[in-house]
C-alpha cells in the first residue's frame, strides 16, 4: 500500500511539472514571437530611417550647392556695382 501511495505522489509530481513545462513553454513561445515581430517592426522603421536620413542629407547638400551659388552670384554683382562707382 504505501509502494502505491508513493508512485500516486510521485507521478502526481510528473504530470504537476510536465503541465508546468507545458505552459511555461506556450509562454515562452508567444513571448519569442511577440519579440521577434517586434524586432521586424524595428528593422523596418530603421531601413525607412536610414532612406529618410539619405534624402534630407541630399537635400541639404542640395540647398547648400543653391545657396552657394547665390552668395556667388551676390558676390558678382557687389563687385560689378563697386567697380560702377
């Protein structure tokens, strides 16, 4: 009788722990898929970052050529109406 009563306890341990590991893992699974699409949504708004990032720069050299012509332009001009006078 007490050989029975302890394979009852014992096995009771077993499936208590296997019900544990079970849930733990479904968890642990959702968790990593929930981690993992938050790491694609991150690698996504990085790469469209990264193109925003690269067309603002090309833009401000853009603006930067455009304003140095001006100033040279302005500068041309200066010197044309200081040698007119």
């Amino acid at each position: 009788m007490p050989v029975i009563l302890i394979a009852i306890i014992l096995s009771s341990f077993v499936l208590g722990a296997a019900g544990t590991a079970l849930y733990l893992n479904k968890r642990w699974r959702g968790a990593a898929a929930e981690v993992e699409q938050a790491m694609k949504e991150t690698a996504e708004q990085h790469q469209a970052l990264l193109v925003e990032n690269r067309e603002l720069k090309q833009k401000a050299a853009d603006l930067d050529y455009q304003l140095n012509s001006v100033r040279k332009d302005l500068e041309y001009e200066r010197s044309r109406n200081a040698d007119n006078h």
